[in-house]
C-alpha cells in the first residue's frame, strides 16, 4: 500500500514536473517575427502645384522683374509659380528625402546664392541645379526612436519663420526676412538630436547659404537649440557663421597691359602682346573678421486651437572685402523682426496677418544704405477642399529712412537705365491658387 502511494505521489509529480517545464518552455519561446512592412508602404509621397495672378497698384512695365524686394511673386498678371514632388523615407536607420521643383519660383531659389563671380562661382540655376530643391541621405543609429539623426547632401535651412512653399506658410507672399535676409538652403551635414521631449539641438556643417558649390575653402557652421516647455509654446535660438565672400577674383588686362598687385590694376606692360585674364587670391576672404554671421529667434504659440501666434526675429553682420589692393574688410550689419497671428474661425477659412520691419544700415541686402523696410500683409484663406486651397493676399511695402521716404518702387516703364519714375511704397493684390496633397 505504501509503494503504490509512492509510486503514485511520483507519478504526480513527475506529470507536474513535466507540466511546469512544458509551461516554462512555452513562456520562453521567442516571438513569432514581426510582417515586414513593404517599402512602398514606408515611402511618404506629397505633390503640390501653385499658380497666382498678382496686381501691382504701381503698374510697372514690363510684368516680369519689377516686384521690389519681393521672392517668388515675381510677375503681375497670371503666373505659374511652381510644381512640387516629395519623396521621403524615414530613416530606421537609413532613410533620405528628395524634394523635385519645377517653374520659374524654382529658378528663383536656386538663384540666391552670394557669389559675387558667377563665372567663377555659378549658383545652382546656372547648374541647373533649380530642380533639387533637397536632395539628402539620413542615418539614425538608433532607430526611428533613437536620439541621433544625420542628414548629408542638399536640405533646406532650419532658421527662419517661413518656408518656400506658400501652402507651409501664414500668407502667400514670402516677407521680408525671407526674401533678404534669411539663409534658405545648404549642402552638407546637419546633425539633429532629440534629448529630451523638451529639448533638441541642431549642428550644420555646410558649404555657406544657398548654393551647392562652395565660393570659398572656409566652410559655414551653425547651431540651434529648440525648447518646447508645453504643447502650445515653441522656441527657437540659433546662429550661423562663416565666409561667403569669394576667396578669388579675375581681372582682364588688355593688350600692352598686365596686372600689378601694388597697384591693384592693370599698368602699362609693353611684353604682354595679348589680352590676359588673372586670377588673384582674395586674401582675408576667409579670415574670420569676414564671417557673414546671422542670428535667428522664433517663438511659436497657440493660446487656443483656432489662433497661432509666432514671432521672428533675425540680425546679421558681414565683413566686405571693397579693394584687391587690401586685405582689410568693413563691417556691414542689419537686423530685423516679423510678427505672425494666424485665426481660423471655421475650418474652411482662415485670416493670416503679418507685419515686419527690416533696417539694412549699410545698404549691404538692399543696395540703400540707411534702409528701413516696412511691410504689412492680410491673407484670406480659403480651403475649398482637403486638396484645394484659395489665398488672397494683400500687401503695403514701403521704404523709408532718417531722411524721409525714397523711391525705389517703379512705376510704369523700367527700361536698360531703371525705372523712369517710382515712388516710396508699394501695394499688391495677389491671388494664390494651390492644389497639394499632405
């Protein structure tokens, strides 16, 4: 009878033993894997087409070229702005994005650059390099969760409170900032870190400001630091510095003529029996009292979901290299500011209001020294459908100084000597018509 118990507590336990490591085994077993996620699936597409018809108050002539200290409505009358396609991939860990642009606003961005040579020097229109409007590899080491994110090739800036696309913005005219003093886009590295869901920080390590190809061997750097202490607040600080001056020049000596760097001009050589082209080392170019530095703060708010409210303001300075006979540069320096309020009393409607103020005192962005800019612009918007959107823009830019108001704005005809008349101020009726998808 004893045995038999045994035998049978044995048995028992033996079952649970074997049920315990059954279970146990069954607990450890690894994961069945994940589907893979087709790539097609991963791929973000958007695409946009903007078109506007503009009226200038001041009826210059001809349509093209006379809108003063304007972007991409560059023309009165009707006008395609541009068509836009999209590609991104996110990174986990490699992704990249590729930005396509075509139309006249497309020349005008890649026509931005700061070279003062453009033989020497081209800038991506003359490249024809205006189709790219971003074309970048990333790597996030960690993952789409991970902290680090690096971007190399062609991106857009990371400073400023307005973007090229119309649709991305409060109105439809790009301001002031924008159009002259803002960096738009860079070629090289951008590292992004994400510390903290308060806290990132951006680095740049570019070739300078909008253009591919360098005009110099010093190289641009930047830093930006993004605080977000609540859901509705933003801040933004950053800077950017370094050489955009080219670090070369060219100068043709005629016949019986050559170059002499005392005298910094072409003198009487009577060996030189052909007319020849110097190229001379622009010394100081480089240096760091020639940095071009600009100093950029955007603040965001959203006191409630129908209002947005935002904040920019920007200052640079510039050392500018006037003679090849010397190496020493003048400082030239601006700086400026731009408030945003955006409402939207309905979904289908939306009010964009935007003032900014621009001082260029050394005439460095504006070619008028002692410049004070002016602008105000009202946008109705009106999203007729998820896909159609109607903004009608209406804006007063004026140019005044300590003096009083001066007249850089043409009226009627501007011919191979600049506008026959003009006069301090400028207003514009434009209607922006944009059909884009995300």
């Amino acid at each position: 009878m004893g045995w038999r118990v045994g035998r049978r507590a044995a048995v028992m336990g033996c079952a649970a033993w074997l049920a315990t490591s059954a279970a146990q085994a069954q607990y450890y077993a690894p994961d069945p894997p994940l589907p893979e996620i087709p790539w097609y699936e991963m791929l973000e597409l958007h695409a946009f087409v903007d078109a506007y018809a503009s009226v200038n108050y001041n009826f210059p002539r001809p349509q093209w070229g006379n809108e003063t200290f304007r972007s991409f409505d560059a023309t009165t009358g009707f006008a395609l702005s541009w068509v836009g396609v999209d590609a991104s991939f996110q990174p986990d860990p490699i992704g990249g994005t590729l930005s396509l642009r075509y139309g006249p606003s497309a020349e005008i961005l890649a026509d931005r650059c700061l070279h003062e040579d453009r033989q020497a020097n081209p800038c991506d229109t003359d490249l024809g390099l205006h189709v790219l409007q971003q074309a970048f590899g990333s790597w996030a080491p960690g993952g789409a969760e991970g902290v680090l994110r690096l971007d190399f090739g062609k991106f857009d800036s990371i400073y400023g409170i307005e973007r090229a696309e119309a649709h991305r913005n409060t109105n439809y005219t790009r301001g002031l900032l924008f159009s002259l003093a803002q960096p738009l886009f860079h070629t090289g590295l951008r590292a992004h870190l994400d510390l903290h869901r308060q806290l990132q920080l951006n680095f740049l390590a570019v070739n300078g400001q909008n253009a591919t190809l360098d005009n110099n061997l010093g190289k641009t750097f930047g830093a930006q630091i993004v605080y977000l202490p609540g859901p509705a607040l933003s801040i933004r600080l950053g800077w950017l510095g370094g050489p955009e001056s080219d670090d070369t020049a060219f100068v043709t000596c005629p016949a019986g003529t050559s170059y002499a760097p005392d005298a910094a001009a072409c003198t009487p050589d009577p060996s030189a029996v052909e007319a020849r082209r110097y190229g001379l080392n622009r010394g100081g170019a480089n240096d760091l009292s020639a940095w071009r530095h600009h100093g950029d703060l955007v603040v965001t708010h959203y006191p409630s979901s129908d209002v947005a409210l935002a904040l920019n303001a920007i200052a640079g300075t510039e050392g500018v290299r006037t003679s090849l006979a010397t190496s020493e540069v003048e400082r030239r320096s601006w700086f400026g500011g731009a408030g945003l309020v955006y409402l939207t009393p309905s979904p289908r409607w939306g009010i964009g209001l935007r003032g900014e103020y621009l001082y260029d005192r050394d005439g460095h962005l504006t070619g008028v020294p002692e410049a004070q800019l002016v602008s105000g612009t009202l946008t109705l918007d009106a999203h007729v459908t998820g896909w159609l959107q109607l903004r009608l823009d209406n804006r007063f830019d004026a140019l005044v100084d300590a003096e009083g108001n001066r007249d850089v704005f043409p009226i009627g005809v501007t011919d191979a000597n600049g506008p026959r008349d003009a006069r301090a101020h400028q207003f514009t009726t434009t209607l922006g018509v944009i059909v884009y998808s995300g």
